[in-house]
C-alpha cells in the first residue's frame, strides 16, 4: 500500500513538472509562434474556456498574425464571437485599441458585424438536432455504437479522452453562429475597455 502511494505522490508530482515546463515552453522563442498559434485559433473558435487555459500558459493575448490579426479581433471577425472570450482576453492584458493593417480595431469589426446582423430580418435560433430538450447530447446510434466501441478499448486511465471528446462533441452542438446578442455585449465591453 505504502508504494502505491508513493506511486501516486510521484505520478502528481512528474505531472506538476511536467506542467511547469510546458509553460516554459510555451514562452520559449523557439516554441511560442506555435503556442501563439493555439491561442489565436482557440479565440478565433469563440472558446473561452480554451483560451482562458492558453492564457494561463503566459502566451502573449496581443500576439499577431495575418494582416496584423490579435486573438481579440480575430474572436470578432470569427463565426462565433464570445463574449467570454473577449472578457478573458482583455483580463489577461489583451489591448483593446490595437489596430490590424486596415487600420481597424476589435470594436470597429464588432460594430460592423453588428450593424450587419442588425439589419438582417431576425431568425428563429435552430437549435442543434444533436442536443435534446434540456440542451445535453444526444447521439446517433451510429455515434453511439463508435462511443460504446471505444469505451470497451480504452483502458481507464484513457477514459479521459472519451471525457474530453464528449466535452468538445457536446461544445460543438451547443455553438451558435454569429449571435447578435454575444455581439452586443461585446460592443459594451470593447466600449468600456476603451476601445474608442
């Protein structure tokens, strides 16, 4: 009993290092344009779980990309604005007036992108035909029967993967494209963050 223990003290403690230089790897010049990158898309996707967990890696919220693009602008531009998202960014320091190579800042896209959805005749939000009624997942049998099938591979320390895999599945379905309200509260937030 009393090595199984020590085991278990060894396994937390090799991960906690391990974590420790993860982190240092990600502000590491060789590694960070890749950690950057994860951030970016993660942003981009409208995830803020994701990027409030990147952030805490130390990577840098105004890196930029193509066209001068920060995770900030990108998660505006993006098909899934968050307004979680953008809250994460500008606490973990992301610069609200930064401007791309058109000269523009998040606020100016969110506005646009508001303007635009505004002026469209309102839709009737359709919910995912993979949620149920109480919004939780509800799969295919062919979706199911490849869970089940996986399950019985992975031994249990593998179970995680199928806990993440139904995290993400369940994310996906739940995702809503381009919705007005998300940016709305983005315009307020960009407005009081100064965003001009």
């Amino acid at each position: 009993m009393e090595s199984f223990r020590s085991q278990g003290f060894r396994s937390l403690t090799d991960t906690i290092t391990i974590m420790d230089d993860f982190r240092t790897m990600a502000r590491d010049p060789e590694h960070r344009r890749s950690f950057e990158k994860l951030l970016y898309l993660a942003a981009q996707r409208g995830d803020a779980d994701l990027v409030a967990e990147r952030l805490s890696w130390g990577i840098d919220p105004n890196c930029g990309f193509s066209r001068g693009r920060t995770p900030l602008i990108a998660n505006v531009r993006g098909s899934c604005p968050s307004a979680a998202t953008v809250q994460s960014l500008l606490e973990h320091g992301a610069d609200p007036a930064v401007t791309d190579e058109a000269g523009l800042t998040a606020l100016d896209y969110a506005r646009r992108k508001l303007a635009r959805l505004q002026a469209r005749p309102a839709r009737r939000r359709r919910k995912s035909p993979s949620l149920d009624e109480n919004d939780q997942l509800r799969l295919s049998a062919a979706e199911q029967d490849e869970l089940d099938e996986r399950r019985r591979q992975l031994p249990g320390a593998d179970r995680d993967y199928l806990r993440i895999w139904w995290q993400e599945r369940l994310r996906a379905a739940r995702r809503v494209f381009n919705d007005p309200d998300q940016v709305e509260k983005i315009v307020a937030i960009l407005e009081t963050a100064g965003g001009q």
